[in-house]
C-alpha cells in the first residue's frame, strides 16, 4: 500500500510504528521501498555522508533536487520526505515556498522537512497553504551547530523542555503533519507525542516517539569511525565492502579474476582467419 500523510497519521491513531531511513540514490531507495519502510528521508545529511562536506550547512538546493530525484526513481510505495537546506527557507516566507516548490515539482518528494520553531511557523504555514505537507524538525537541528555550539542533547532544563514543547505544539498549529525529535530525553519525546495529534519521528529521542528514523550509513558502520549514542548498528556493511574491495584488488592482480565462466567465447577458427 502506497504510504502517505494520510496512512502515517492512521499510524500514530493506531499505535503502529512509522518506520524512516535516509537514502540518497536509487539503487538504496529502491532496496528500501522493496524491504516495505514507511518513509526515506533525503537528508542534508547527504553533505557529509555523500559530499564529504564537514556539516549540512554546505549543501545546496542544486544537491537536494538531485539526490531527491534518484531516490523517488526508486519507490514505488514509500512516502519521500525531502529536506530544506540551510538558507533555502530562513530567508523569507516567498523562497521558503518557492524552493518547498522545487523539492516537490522537480525533484518529486511527497513532503519537504525543515528545521525550527516558532520562527519558522510563518513559512510552514504558507507552504502548507500552497498545498505541500511539512514535516517539522525540533530539539537539535543541524542547520543551528554553531548556534549551539556543537551537536548537544537539547532539552535537558526546565526552560529547554518547556520551549520545545511549545514549538512542537505551535509547527503542528502552523500546519505541520509530523515532527522530528532529535536527541531530546525519552521522557521529554514521550509527552510530546503524547500531547501532539501528529506523528513524532525520533532519533536519539527514545521509543516513546510514533516512529524512528536513522542515517543508513550510521546504521550499517559505512560511515567513519564515530558511532553516535543512539545509534544501533544492524549490520557492519563497512568492513565487508572493504574486504570485498580488497579481494578484488587481489585476485585482479593475481590474475584469478576473471576466470573462464566471466568470459565470452569466440570460435577459434574466426581468429584463425586474423593472424
């Protein structure tokens, strides 16, 4: 069944968890939407773990369109969420919805994400209003490191919690169909949810969120050496993906490969004539 803001909210009503992974090409998103998840997001993220760019802040508009765009060649049922990159919606209610525009006419998501509270309600308010869901994006946001001062666990005072409930409270007010938390306490995530009509996506906020969602490179050690707290690894396709590089190397080298059935045939009498 084709997932969309419709079946995900129908998820959060029912207590049935929305599954969501990053992906940034076909052949990925189409492993996934084959696998049955709920939701690829095509992250900024895509800067460091695609690029090679140090954080998100880097990444373009240009970059979001053609990465959004291999990946939605490859579903067929999972809903795509595209991220908003730095500086695309900050500026004014008019790029906000322009780009949110882009993402979805050029690059075929389903929903775009954006990062903030209360002030960027405004902007989530008018991209809803030229009919594009919105999926919000509070506690630590990326696109905010150096206001931050670095990527922290946000919401851990009094003050801190109170604020992320209230902004979670008004992007839904604002129009927003689902909200990520991310690294906020379990505790806080859990009455946020609770409190919230939409669905919450969690990562590093605890199963007390609607659903999870996670880097897949994180979650499959392809990506460096720096494992975050909340991440669990399924599978440690890094290593593998080195020791088959390296098999290659070698039997290239010692001429094992390729062997006679990676071969093609031709008639010896046809190469006898061109001697």
């Amino acid at each position: 069944m084709k997932n969309t803001v419709a079946t995900l909210q129908e998820q959060k009503n029912n207590k049935q968890k929305i599954t969501m992974l990053t992906a940034y090409d076909y052949s990925t998103a189409k492993l996934m939407d084959q696998s049955g998840i709920n939701c690829i997001l095509v992250g900024d993220s895509l800067g460091m773990v695609m690029l090679g760019y140090p954080d998100t802040l880097s990444v373009t508009m240009e970059d979001m369109i053609h990465h959004t765009k291999a990946v939605t060649r490859g579903c067929t049922e999972t809903f795509v969420v595209a991220d908003m990159p730095f500086m695309s919606y900050q500026t004014s209610v008019y790029d906000a919805v322009v780009n949110a525009g882009k993402l979805v006419k050029e690059g075929g998501a389903q929903c775009v994400k954006l990062e903030g509270g209360l002030e960027v309600c405004p902007q989530i308010e008018a991209i809803v209003k030229a009919s594009i869901p919105v999926m919000a994006h509070l506690g630590l946001t990326p696109q905010s490191v150096n206001a931050f001062g670095g990527f922290k666990v946000q919401g851990k005072d009094e003050e801190a919690a109170r604020r992320i409930l209230q902004e979670a409270l008004a992007v839904q007010e604002a129009g927003a169909f689902a909200v990520v938390l991310e690294c906020v306490p379990a505790k806080l995530a859990a009455l946020i949810s609770a409190k919230l009509e939409i669905p919450t996506i969690g990562i590093g906020a605890g199963n007390g969120c609607d659903g999870q969602v996670l880097v897949y490179q994180d979650m499959l050690s392809m990506y460096g050496g720096f494992k975050p707290k909340f991440v669990k690894q399924y599978a440690n396709l890094g290593e593998q993906m080195k020791e088959a590089f390296s098999e290659y190397i070698r039997e290239t080298q010692d001429g094992s490969f390729p062997a006679e059935e990676h071969t093609f045939k031709i008639s010896d009498d046809i190469l006898d004539k061109l001697y």
